[in-house]
C-alpha cells in the first residue's frame, strides 16, 4: 500500500507534465515516469496556490488524465463526471479534449434519448426463438475505440440508470460490450437546477471519478 502522502504529488508530477507537454500523454508509462522519493516531497513543496486559471488548466489536465489511464482487463479510460451549474462550459471541454487526440465522441442524454440509445429494448428473433438487445446504432461511431459522453447525467430517470451502470462499470451497452479503447465521461447539473433531475444512485455515482467543474472567469475569457 502506497500512503496519501505520495499519491497526491505523483499525481502532481503526472499533471504538471502534461500541462507542460501534451503529446506526453500517450507515452506516460506509470512504472517508470514517478519521481523518486525526494522528487515525490520536492513536488509536493512546490504545489502553487489554487488561483481560478490554474484551478481551471488543472481540472482539464485531470480529464486528459483520464482518458489515457489503463484500466483492468486491458480497457482504457476512467470515467469522469463532472458536476457544475448549466452554460459553463462542461461539454464544450469534452469535446475539444476529444478532438484534440482524435478521439470519436458520442453523445448521449439519457432523459432526451431513453431506453433505445442504451440497448435496452428486447427485439424478438422469430427463427432463433430468443430475445435479442441489439446495439444502437452509435456504437458504429466508436468501434474501434473513442469517447461515449454521457450528458446531463442528473437527468437520467431511475429506471434508466441500470443500463447506465453497465455502460459505466463494464463499458456494455444492451447485449454489446464496447471496444476497450472506449472511454465514458459524463456532465451533470445539481438535480435540484436539472431539467427532470434525479439523485444518481450510489452504485452509479461510487462509479465515477467526481469533479467540480468551475467556469472561466469574464477576465480569463477576455485573456483567452
């Protein structure tokens, strides 16, 4: 077991790295890129104040991050939610950081697209004498890997989130499992501002990596 107190720089370490050089995160090899122990404390002693720009660089950082983490039975990506107020740029991120690595993206709104986009709706196979569940037909887009966003999240009905729960902890969709190089993230408003909002369930929500995401501010827009 590896205590909090090294976790925290050598995740500093990571982040810094790729703030500083992009093309750095497909090559981050996590036995060999940590600092040694001094570099471990060495970082951990120069950790800047949390200003709202670097609060800001630091949350995208992290959402790269995850989409290049290795995962379990060779999958790629942790999945991210990120939770702010509607209009602050949430989306726009995702995509951008998609487009930035030439990763397919697919978005899906529970509460707008329902139970068809998540392969839940059993199709009767006359000849086989079965049930089928067959996959939508976004899952063409990432076939060979990409990015399934789930957005607004907090708008996921109660029924939905069971098939929400598959897609998140094991990347299948219906009767299809995804590509190993597809990524989950999500966005979500608080569900007490979310159009038709729900509390997302703890097996759904224990799944997800939780940021608070915070908008630029109108100095730091003029800036950009």
């Amino acid at each position: 077991l590896v205590s909090n107190t090294l976790i925290l720089p050598t995740a500093i370490h990571i982040l810094v790295k790729m703030l500083v050089d992009d093309s750095a995160m497909a090559h981050l090899d996590p036995l060999t890129e940590l600092p040694n122990r001094r570099g471990l404390e060495r970082a951990a002693e120069t950790v800047p104040n949390h200003q709202p720009k670097e609060d800001h660089r630091m949350k995208t950082a992290i959402l790269k991050a995850a989409l290049f983490t290795p995962m379990s039975k060779g999958r790629w990506g942790l999945p991210i939610l990120q939770w702010s107020g509607p209009g602050e740029g949430k989306t726009s991120v995702i995509e951008e950081v998609c487009a930035t690595y030439g990763l397919p993206c697919v978005t899906l709104s529970p509460g707008e697209m329902g139970e068809g986009a998540f392969g839940v709706i059993p199709v009767p196979d006359m000849k086989a004498n079965v049930l089928r569940y067959p996959a939508p037909d976004w899952v063409e887009k990432v076939a060979n890997g990409g990015v399934v966003f789930i957005d607004e999240m907090s708008s996921t009905p109660p029924a939905l989130q069971p098939p929400l729960l598959g897609l998140l902890f094991a990347a299948r969709i219906g009767g299809t499992v995804l590509h190993p190089r597809v990524r989950r993230l999500g966005a979500a408003n608080p569900p007490e501002i979310a159009a038709s909002g729900f509390d997302l369930a703890p097996p759904v929500a224990n799944r997800c990596g939780h940021i608070d995401w915070t908008a630029p501010t109108v100095n730091e827009h003029a800036a950009y």
